[in-house]
C-alpha cells in the first residue's frame, strides 16, 4: 500500500514541478529575440494590418481595463 503512495506522490511532485516551470515561462518581462518585452512585441502586433492584430490590440485592451479594475479595488481596500 505504501508503494502505491509513493508512485502517486512522485507522480504528484512532477506535476507541480511541470506546472511551476509553465509559470516561470509565462514572466511578463521576458525578452523577445529583438529585446522587446513581449508586451511590446504584441503593441506592434496590434498596430500594423496583418490578419488578427485586431484581435492582438483588442486584448491588450482588455487587458489593460482589467488591470485599471484590479488597481483601483486595491486602491479602495488600502484607503479603509
């Protein structure tokens, strides 16, 4: 029975350790090739006229509103 657990526990830490280093992919500084952010890199994205960079500023919109929404909570709960 132990033996069973420790398979699973193994199986369990490769896991989390595969999900921390998709997180540790997913830094909002990392670099392009060019040495943009990839913030950067999608801004130019967003603005030329190839298919989809609509749907690229679009979500930098998006993102940029929900940021703004989770900005100004933090500012109403640190002003109690």
């Amino acid at each position: 029975m132990k033996a069973g657990r420790r398979g699973r526990g193994a199986a369990g830490q490769r896991v989390v350790v595969a999900v921390l280093m998709l997180l540790a992919g997913c830094s909002a500084d990392h670099k392009t090739s060019t040495g943009r952010t990839e913030r950067e890199a999608d801004s130019v994205i967003g603005q030329s006229s190839i298919p989809g960079a609509g749907g690229v500023k679009k979500a930098m919109d998006s993102q940029d509103s929900a940021r703004a929404r989770a900005a100004a909570i933090d500012t109403v709960g640190a002003a109690e």
